[in-house]
C-alpha cells in the first residue's frame, strides 16, 4: 500500500515539476507568450541568415561569367576596389560591348584611365556602336584629352547622323567649358533632329537666351506651345526677358504663371527675384516664402530670400532665415555659408 502511494506521488512531480522546484505553476497565457516571442525571435534570425547568404552567394560562387563579376563591383563603394573584378573583364572571351561599358562607367569616377581601355576593348568588339563613343567622349573630357574628345564625338556623328545624341553630349561639354555660343549651335543641331522633343527645345531655348539671342529663343519657346505646360512656358519665356534686363516684362509673365499653376515653385521663385530687382521687397519675400512652401526640398527660396535680407540691411531678419537653413538643410553648409554670410 506504502509502496503504491510513493509511486502517485513520484508521477505528480515529474508531470508537475513545480512541485519539486517549489515554483507556481506557469501560467497558459504566459507561456504561450513566450513560446510567440521565440517563434518571432527565430523567424528573425531566419531571415537575416537568408539575407545575408544571398549578399554572400556571389562571392563563393566560381565567378566564370562577366555579370557576376559587375554585380560584385556595383555594390562596392568606389573605383579602387571595383577595379580588381571589372579589369580582367578585357581579357574574358564571353565580355559583351554592354558589359564592358557598364564596367567602364563603374570606374568612370576615380579610375578614368582604366575605364578608357575597357571603353576601347567594347569598341574593338563593337566598332559600330554609338554608345561605346559617346562613353568615350566623356571618359576623354574627365581626362582632359580634348582631341580625344572631339575624335569620338565626331566618331559617333559618323556613325549614327540622325541620333542627336553625339550634338546633346557636345553641347553638355561646351556649356560647362563656358562656350555658350558653341553649345548653342550643337543644341540647334540637335533640336533639328528632334523637333518633337520638348526638352531638347526647352534647351535649345535657354542656351540661345544665354547667348543673348533673344527673339531666336522666343521663337523656339512659342513652337513648343501645347507641347510645354503653359504655366512653366510662361516661366521660360519670362526667363528670356529676364536675361536682356526686362523685369517688368518678365514679371509680368511670371504672375500670369502662378496663376496658370498655383503649385508651381519655380514660377513662384522666379517672381520673387524679379520683384526684388524692381525694388518691391516685401511682394518679393511673400512669393519666395510661397515658393518654399511649395518646394520643401530646395533650400534656393530660403538662401534667395536671406540674400536679399542682407542686402536690404536687415540683419535680424537674416539670421532668422539662416537659422531656418540650418534647422532643414544642415548637409547644405557651402550654400548657406555663400548666400547667407551673416556679417
């Protein structure tokens, strides 16, 4: 009898062990709690391991095939150690043109050089291809090789006449060397080939401004109409007026653009600057203030307006708007440090 009542008591504890540890028993709601929480705890890891492998998979993969190596490249911060993977690409049989111009483009920055002679073998495999020179143009003009520059540009026009490609790049590349009228005649030539094309015309238009050609530009700006939103071809056209020094005409254009598209910011910053320049301070900050509203991403309405402030005199005002810039743009330091200078 002893014996059978010993062995009760020995099953309660091992299916009960809060007997033997002294402990309360768990309660259901609790330890299914817990049990979620490990789940979710496990279900984490999980998937941060299955991450982490895919990221890792190319690296232990036997790289045998040019796209493995670009994809190692891409994700790797800069020329230097893109290079090891990307320059043996010359040598790889199965290297397509493509490939090597994306190689070449992943070095463009930092190892110009290298990606000159991976833009020349894609050329020695593809001697037609439009791409590989205007790729070469522009990996000649960071080198600094003008005639190198005007051989694949030349090149491409060659091979491609009716692509308005090689007459863009050049224009691109004289406007930031300073010949405005240079890249002026290359975007005519590139608007002739692409009369439909809104934007080209839209730059066409601008550089013909800048190269104090007016009418032409007005000329061009009024062939877009229909093509161009009117409100942002009001601002165009205001623009032109506002090179050759006519701000009242310019203002004029600019208001009737707010009115077209009150969202519009630029049109709204534009009117701002041109009210300055007409002596209206208080009309001018009330449209850069809108136009900030309207473009919270863009620090121009704020750094105009505090520019303005400071030329007005009025320093307090100043450093209300600077410490507005600093609140919202703090990586822009250069910016406010040249249009907001508080003396």
């Amino acid at each position: 009898m002893e014996g059978r009542l010993a062995e009760r008591e020995r099953e309660k504890r091992v299916d009960n062990p809060s007997l033997t540890t002294g402990a309360a028993p768990e309660a259901p709601s609790e330890g299914r709690r817990r049990r979620g929480l490990d789940h979710g705890l496990r279900g984490a890891l999980v998937v941060s391991g299955v991450a982490l492998l895919i990221h890792l998979i190319p690296l232990f993969l036997p790289r045998n095939m040019p796209e493995q190596e670009l994809a190692i490249a891409r994700v790797l911060p800069n020329a230097e150690q893109r290079a090891p993977f990307l320059l043996p690409l010359r040598e790889h049989p199965k290297a397509t043109p493509a490939e090597l111009r994306e190689a070449a483009e992943l070095l463009l920055e930092g190892a110009p050089a290298e990606a000159r002679e991976l833009a020349q073998e894609a050329e020695r495999r593809d001697p037609n291809a439009v791409e590989t020179q205007l790729l070469l143009a522009r990996i000649c003009d960071v080198e600094r090789m003008d005639r190198c520059v005007s051989s694949a540009l030349e090149r491409a026009a060659r091979l491609a006449p009716a692509d308005a490609r090689p007459d863009l790049l050049r224009a691109e590349l004289q406007e930031k060397d300073g010949d405005v009228a240079g890249a002026a005649k290359s975007l005519g030539r590139a608007h002739g080939k692409t009369p439909a094309d809104p934007l080209v015309g839209l730059r066409y238009a601008r550089l013909l401004s800048a190269a104090k050609r007016g009418d032409e530009a007005r000329r061009v700006l009024h062939s877009l109409e229909g093509q161009v939103p009117r409100a942002r071809l009001l601002v165009e056209q205001g623009r032109v007026w506002t090179a050759e020094g006519r701000d009242a005409e310019a203002a004029k254009l600019f208001q009737k653009a707010t009115e077209e598209d009150p969202k519009l910011a630029i049109a709204f910053f534009e009117l701002g600057l041109a009210w300055h320049r007409l002596g209206n301070a208080e009309v001018a900050e009330e449209a850069l203030r809108q136009a900030d509203k309207l473009d919270l991403e863009s620090p121009k309405a704020l750094a105009a307006m505090c520019a303005m402030q400071l030329e007005e005199g009025r320093i307090s005002d100043a450093r209300l708007t600077r410490m507005d810039l600093e609140r919202r743009f703090s990586g822009r330091e250069e910016l406010i440090r040249q249009s907001c200078s508080i003396p």
